[in-house]
C-alpha cells in the first residue's frame, strides 16, 4: 500500500495526494484519509474517504487543511500528519506545511510618478492552481524607508481588486512598494515596485545597440548604434553627447574619459566608438577587468534644443568567450550502463539565451540550441563506471579554438536498493515542448529478463506548479525492455512538470522500489487565451488625436479583463515594473517544490528531490522535508519682442477675383452699447448707493483692481458693496469689448490666418487611462472555444504611441498577459508646448513652443503666446503676443517665450498656431506648476507683488517686479 503527496502541503488550497495498492485482490477497496496536528494528534483538521477499484487500484483524493490550527507568528517549521488507512493498514507520515494559499500579482497603471500623482493599482489573487480566489487580501503602501503609509483589507467574488492611493506632495523619492498578503496566510508576501520622483515626460526614445554583445579581451574597439525616435514614430535629428566605463564590484562604475564624445544623429541613428586606448588609459593591464561589464551612456538633443533625454546600455561582458555552458537542466545523477541525458543551456555575455549555437560532448555527440538556448545530447555510460565526468564545448563557426567555450560538471552513479543494480531511465528527447504537442516518454529497464519479467506495470504521477496533477499506470507486455507511453501536454502543464515513474520488485521478504524523474520545459504561453486586435482594417492606420477608436478583445469565455493604455513615454523613463506573462511564470516556477533537474541519489530522493513524499506499508518512505527552498519575491536667452513685425502689417490688399460694387463702410456693432450697460447698472440702486455704483464704473486711469479702489471709500460697507458690484461688472464688459475689438482687427488683418478663437487647444495629457475591466461574453464561441468583445473610446490629446495592456483572469483558464497592442497617435502639422516640472514664484523663466511640420513643403507658422492674468509675459488683453516663423518640410522649429508666474499652484499655459494660406491649425495648453521658492518662505511673510508693466515700445519691455514686506513703511 502507496501513500503519496507533495512533500510540503499548503494551507487553505486543494491538495492531490495518490492511493495506489499493489497486488491487491479481493473487489472495492475503502480507503480513509486522515490530517491530524503535529505533534500530538489531537486535532482532525481533514477527513475523507476514497475507493479504490479494482481496474485500477489506484486513485487521487483532493484533500484541503484550514489555517485556523497553526500558529501564524512562529517562525519556526510546522508539520501535519497524513494518514491512510487501507482496510486494517496504516500508512502515515509527517509532512511540512506552507502557507502559501495561493499567488497574488499586482499590476500599476505605470512604472513611475510624481508626488501628488494617485496610483492606481489591480491585485490579481489566484490559487495555488492559477485559478481565482475569493480570499481576502491585504493591501498595504510601502515607502522606500519600509514604513506602511496606507492598509486596506479588500475582498473580490472574482480574483480581481482594484484599490487607488494618493501620493502626498511631501514624500520620499525612490522605490515604493505594493505588499500584497492573504488574510488567512499572512506569513508570505507578495510585492510590486512603482518609482517615485519629479520628471517630466519625455518626448522621444533612446536605444543603444552594441554592435555585438560582448567585447573580446584582446579587442582594438566597441561600436554602438545610437538610436533615437520620437514616441509616434518619427525619427529624430540632433545631436549625442556619449561616454563608456566599466562596471567593478558592488555595481561602482569608472568612466573611460577619453571616449567622451559627440555624434550627429541623423535620420534617427548615430554611432558611437569605444577605442582599446581609451581603456589602457585608465586600466594599463586588461585582465583586471576581465568578466566586468561595459556600459555606455549617451545624452541625445533634438536641433531645436527643446528636448533632451538620457539611456544608458549595461551588461557588455569584457570576456574570452562571448558564450557560456550552464547544466542548471542536468540530473546530478546517472544509472550505470544506461543512457544519461545531458540538458545544457548556452547564454551570450549578457546572459540571454544563444540560440543556433552548435555544441558538443565529442565528435559523435553533439546539439544546436534552440531558440531557448538548450539542448539535450544523451551520453551511454559503462556499468562499471563510478563518475561520469562530462565536458561540454562550443563549435561556433566564426570563432577560433580559444574562443570556445568550454563548460565541465561531473555526475555520481544512482545508488540501488541492496546494491541490486535494478534501474529505471526515462528518456525523453524534446528540450521544450509546446502545448497541443505530444510526448513520447520512454522507461527503460536496465534488468536482466529475469528480473524484468517480474515488472508488470510502472507507476507515474505528473507533478506540476507544487502540485500532483495527474496519477496512471502504464502495464509492460512480456519481453519489453522499453516502454513507451504518449503524453498529451497540456496549457495547464505551463511553464514546466516533472514525470515521476516506479516500479516495484520482490525479492525474498523484501520490496525494492526502484525509481526516476525527469524534469520537462514547456514553451511559456497563457494558459488560456487573450489578444487585443484592431477591429477593423481602417483601425490599424495612424490616428489623430481625439479620435474615436476600436479594439477587439479575443480570449476565454466569461474572462475579466483589465485594460490599461499607457503613454510610451513613462516606459521611456521606468521599464522595469511592467507585469508580463514571462514574470509570472518565473514567479510560478521560484515556487516549484521540487530541488533538482530529475533523478536522485536513490530511490526514496528521486520522490524527495521531485517535491514529493512517498511512504508505503512496506517500510519504504521519504523523510521529512525541513525547509522550503522556494522564495517569494515578484517579482530647463531671453527673447525679444519682434516689434517691426507687429507694425508693418498692411491693410491694403489686391483682389483678384471678379470686380464687384463698393460697399458702404459698415458700423461696427457691438453686442451691448456701454452707455446703455451704465445706465442699467445704476438703476439697480437709489440714492446716495447710486453715486457709489456710478463712482465704480468711473475711468480707472490709475489701472487699480477694484479692491484696490475700495480702501479709498469712507462712506460704508454698502456704498462699498455697490461700487465693488458695479466696478466688477463695467471691468467685465470691457475686456469683453477689447476681445471683440481684437478679433476684428484680426478679421481684417489677418484673414490668411485661422483666428485664435477658432483653435480648440489640446488639454487633456494623461500618462495613462483606460483603466476598465471589461467581461467577455459567454457566447457566441468560434471554432476555438474562444468569444470576442468590442472596445470603443476617444483617443486623448497627446502625440504619442499609447501601448495597451490587458491581463484576463479566467475561472478555468487562470491568468493571462495579451501581447502590447500599440496606438499611434500623430498629425502631420501640431505643436508641442514645453514646460519644465515645477518654477518658483516671481521668477523668470522661458518656455518653448516646438513646432513640427511633417509635410512635404516649407511652411510659415504664426504662433501666438495666449494672455493668463496669473502670468507676467508678453501677452495681454490689448495686444497678443506673436511670432511669424519659417519651417522647412519635415522639420521643426522651437519658438521660446519668457514668463513670470505671478501666483502660487497649477497655472494654464497655451499657445496656438496656424500655417498661412491654409485652414491648418493646433493648440495646446498645459499647466504650469508654480512653487513658492524656499527663500522667499522664510525671509518674507505675506508678502505682495504689483508688477508695472509699460506698453509696448519699439526697443524691448521692462519688467518692474518690486517685492514689499510688511515690515516696510
């Protein structure tokens, strides 16, 4: 009688264990199953019952222990009995719990933000299973000194939770963290980073490519390709200001200061050199430095000088071969006189995978690497042999022999039963399957015919993600030194599984289990289903801003997905922090139970080392697993004013179409005669509160706010609401009536010009939105079992390539991550309006206007700096402020202006422009942060600005800024 199960059982989650009686006869056999505490077995946490038939006699049982029996707060190791009784036998063992209960994945709505940003965050709680969770999970914001700010308890009906937190203007930069727990296991954790700091979006990306990924010892240069294209596409044209280092112990970098160097970037691409000499001048001998990494960091600037932004390449190995041999996929042991799978893994200096890389053992063995960068070549070994010593080396073409890399590791033989020299090999010659595949599974038996006619049937269990996923028999036919089964792989067996086979033996009183596992990758893919496409063909085209939209979501029936799009900008500044499908099967597989490749020293460690426990009535067990090896972790020139332009406007033009009869000149009419608006307002008081009202809409030659000319009053409180109501109003309808006047004049001016009153601006710039989850229907299913969903929505104001995210939890098919859906969002003629993230109060500053033009002619563009009564800048109600400038095709031109903010918060900055002769246009506004500046917080106390600012003169303006005190008489 065979008890089998994971040899570490978690709490609160659903549990396979194995039943198997051998050489049992007799009909239906009762078996009861039985969790009681450790050490004193004095408390059932589980009881259940199965049967076992007589087809079979074997079979899997769900069992499940609660968490309510454990102590929470010890740190030490905590263990269960199972117990199996097989009509009068009793088979027990002790096994260690965990209490992990299941995984939980948190994705942000971006990998970075600034303080005052509110983060918005999605908790995907599932079971041990991939499967969603109903538990309750904890959610608690970390700063990076590890204080817990904020701590939620939230529940879900369908593994997904949503929950948002503010950020305080006031805060630590750096990494922040989400902490994730279950309520009823809160002993593991599970974490997610987002970043924290002042920035400002950038315009465009950087790459640096190596022009090969390592740099040979004896090499005489490093070139790099340089990289740069705006967020929508387009490339850039500029410059780059580059320099190399190498990377030493404990991550300390040293610059090569002779490699600093500056490159036209052309088109988009530039190329970067890193001379032998540059090196030698700071390290004379090269192998001090060997096995260090190379870096290379550029500083890219568009012509225009409105944009700058850094990236930074690691990982360039100073190397004698630019390969590596690993045998992390390798069993430690081989069964004398049979054959020994050798899985090696070969990586580039930066330790991706190298595939197409042939290798070999000796001239008769030998692989190429697939696209994972492994391969399996199989070794015979002798019967005799005590050691297998294997030594494994690259044959790439285009390297010479001392070049090769050269990888060694050593085997020790598979210790039998009572030295009986019974063994068990499972061969299997795929190094990665995928889905959908089958797998032929080959046990060999290493026995005399004698002793392999006693063998009638193998065992196996299929043991995936901790758990046992599947248990079977396979009979041998009389004379079969091989058998050969076919395995059907299946999405649930991602991202790996072990197979796990016995047999057994009697000789004399004595049951000799003999035994081996094998360790097999599967080709990391959902488990179910999800694919964002456009849904339509006309949805695949460039779009412009504002837009309407629409995708498709394809996937499982019933799934819940979350989307989120995301300006590629934020990637630009933080990639780090994106949860994809990659981290969550490398989170999966850092939970795998088992401890090896396949095999063990012996019979009872090949169960062991496979993540299982193994006890039957015949005296055979595994002992006790005492700890668990798994770890949880998730994963900134004044400008002067050109006068002459405004000046020399003629208002004589020359007509060329058909004559016609002059005219009467027309009376400009206005929307309200202003002596009929005094009149109105007066008569809305009597007596001596008459004057007061007239008094207030009296010519303000001295150009006082309203308030200002109330302190002059003495004749009370009501005369001075009577004059503030009317003085308000008459100040009203005359910047009314100055609008007005203005737009005349430019209708009449200015008619090769769209009106600034025509131009909507561009105002709505979020780094990230679409943060929905959207339901699949159940039906109707295509062919593939699989159900679609339309998404409408309006594309934001931003010029940019928006990527779009969406993870689906699924209740039969567990999570997954679609690949980036990319929208591009571009117009061929649009201004960019760029501010710096934060300015102090009363200080000047100046701010540019990009203007691109992505036609194929030269173009002249007015641009026209908008009036805000919170900033001090060139523009006014009386006069816009504007400048006329030239742009050739497929090019850009930045139009700087100088401000002063004048007050305290989020003030609006816009400029509008338009071409001439044509009905092409754009507008932006963006909101400026102004911030009081810390000397002007501790050196004056409700202090007062009044800014005199002349008219407009020929030669340039004066701005009179004098800051009073209140300690100044």
């Amino acid at each position: 009688y065979v008890l089998t199960a994971p040899n570490v059982l978690r709490v609160e989650s659903e549990e396979n264990i194995v039943l198997q009686a051998h050489d049992y006869v007799g009909g239906d056999l009762n078996v009861d199953i039985v969790v009681f505490d450790f050490p004193g077995k004095k408390q059932q946490l589980y009881v259940g019952s199965v049967t076992l038939k007589p087809d079979q006699y074997q079979a899997t049982h769900k069992i499940k222990i609660p968490e309510g029996s454990f102590n929470k707060e010890s740190k030490l190791n905590q263990y269960v009995y199972l117990q199996a009784k097989f009509g009068g036998h009793v088979v027990e063992s002790a096994v260690l719990v965990s209490f992990q209960s299941g995984y939980i994945f948190v994705q942000t709505d971006k990998s970075i933000y600034t303080p005052t940003d509110t983060v918005l965050y999605r908790v995907f709680a599932l079971t041990n299973r991939l499967d969603p969770s109903k538990s309750s999970v904890s959610v608690e914001i970390m700063t990076p000194d590890g204080i817990v700010i904020q701590k939620d308890l939230l529940f879900s009906a369908n593994g997904i939770i949503s929950g948002s937190y503010k950020l305080p203007e006031i805060l630590s930069t750096g990494t922040w963290k989400v902490v994730t727990k279950f309520e009823s296991t809160p002993q593991k954790n599970f974490t997610a980073d987002f970043e924290v700091k002042e920035y400002v979006l950038p315009n465009f990306e950087v790459k640096l490519e190596p022009h090969q990924l390592f740099f040979y010892i004896d090499d005489e240069e490093l070139t790099v390709s340089v990289t740069a294209r705006y967020l929508y596409g387009k490339d850039v044209v500029g410059s780059a200001y580059v320099v190399f280092g190498v990377v030493l112990d404990n991550d300390e970098k040293r610059s090569f200061p002779d490699s600093l160097q500056r490159i036209e970037i052309t088109a988009g691409k530039g190329t970067a050199t890193l001379k032998r000499r540059h090196i030698l001048k700071i390290f004379q001998e090269m192998q001090k430095i060997l096995k260090k990494s190379i870096y290379v960091s550029a500083t890219v600037l568009t012509s225009t000088g409105s944009d700058i932004v850094e990236a930074e390449r690691r990982g360039i190995q100073i190397v004698q071969s630019p390969y590596a041999i690993h045998f992390t996929k390798t069993p430690k042991y081989f069964k004398p006189g049979m054959p020994f799978d050798v899985m090696v893994l070969v990586t580039n200096p930066d330790g991706t995978p190298a595939s197409n890389i042939d290798v070999e053992i000796s001239p008769e063995i030998s692989g190429r690497t697939q696209q994972q960068g492994t391969t399996k070549m199989t070794v015979n070994t002798r019967g005799d042999a005590t050691r297998l010593p294997i030594t494994v080396r690259t044959k790439a073409p285009n390297l010479t022999p001392d070049r090769q890399a050269t990888g060694s590791m050593e085997a020790l033989p598979y210790r039998t039963q009572l030295n009986s020299k019974n063994y068990l090999h499972i061969g299997i010659q795929a190094a990665e399957l995928e889905p959908g595949t089958n797998l032929q599974v080959n046990l060999n038996l290493g026995n005399d015919a004698g002793v392999q006619d006693q063998i009638k049937y193998f065992s196996y269990q299929i043991v995936n993600k901790g758990q046992i996923m599947t248990a079977g028999k396979q009979a041998r036919l009389p004379g079969q030194s091989l058998v050969t089964l076919s395995l059907r792989i299946e999405k649930e067996m991602i991202p790996s599984f072990r197979f796990v086979a016995y047999y057994y033996l009697r000789k004399g009183g004595q049951i000799e289990v003999v035994a081996d596992s094998v360790w097999v990758d599967v080709k990391d893919t959902c488990m179910g289903t999800l694919r964002v496409t456009p849904t339509t063909d006309r949805d695949r085209r460039v779009y412009e801003p504002r837009r309407p939209f629409s995708l498709t979501l394809t996937g499982d029936p019933g799934a819940k997905v979350g989307l989120v799009a995301v300006d590629k900008g934020v990637y630009v500044l933080n990639n780090k922090n994106r949860l994809s499908q990659s981290k969550i099967w490398d989170i999966v597989e850092k939970n795998d139970i088992g401890c090896t490749a396949g095999s063990g020293s012996d019979n009872m460690n090949v169960f062991n080392d496979a993540g299982l426990m193994f006890k039957s009535s015949s005296g055979s067990e595994t002992k006790p697993r005492t700890d668990i090896q798994y770890q949880m972790n998730m994963i900134t020139l004044n400008h002067m004013l050109n006068l002459d332009a405004m000046c020399t406007h003629s208002s004589i033009r020359l007509s060329m179409t058909d004559p016609t009869c002059p005219e009467p000149p027309k009376r400009r009419r206005r929307s309200l005669v202003l002596s009929d608006i005094i009149t109105s307002l007066g008569n809305n008081f009597s007596g001596p509160l008459q004057k007061c009202c007239r008094d207030g809409m009296a010519e303000n030659i001295m150009d006082y706010t309203c308030e200002k000319r109330t302190q002059f009053i003495i004749e009370g409180k009501e005369c001075i609401d009577a004059f503030l109501h009317c003085c308000k109003e008459i100040a009203k309808r005359h910047k009314e009536r100055q609008r007005e006047m203005l737009a005349l004049a430019r209708s009449e001016e200015d008619d090769d010009y769209i009106s600034d009153d025509e131009i909507v601006s561009r105002t709505e710039f979020p780094e990230s939105w679409l943060w929905q989850i959207e339901t699949l229907p159940t039906a109707p299913k295509d062919k593939d079992g699989l159900v679609k969903k339309d998404i409408q929505s309006f594309l934001k104001d931003s010029i940019t390539t928006w990527e779009i995210t969406a993870i689906s939890l699924s209740p039969l098919k567990g999570i997954c991550v679609a690949d980036v859906y990319e929208i591009t969002v571009l117009k061929n003629f649009f201004i960019d309006l760029k501010l710096p993230y934060s300015v102090v109060r009363n200080e000047q500053v100046e701010i540019k206007a990009v203007v691109y033009n992505y036609e194929d002619m030269p173009i002249k563009v007015r641009v026209e700096l908008m009036e805000n009564e919170q900033v001090c800048s060139a523009a006014s109600q009386k006069r816009k402020y504007r400048v006329e400038v030239n742009i050739d095709p497929l090019s850009s031109r930045a139009v700087p202006f100088v401000i002063i903010p004048m007050e305290k918060g989020e003030l609006e900055i816009e400029v509008k422009a338009s071409v001439f002769g044509v009905a092409v246009y754009d507008g932006v506004k963006k909101k400026l942060r102004v911030v009081v500046s810390k000397h002007l917080n501790e050196g004056f106390i409700n202090d007062k600005a009044i800014v005199y600012a002349p008219q407009y003169y020929k030669i340039t303006l004066w701005n009179i800024i004098i800051i009073f005190n209140k300690d100044i008489l």
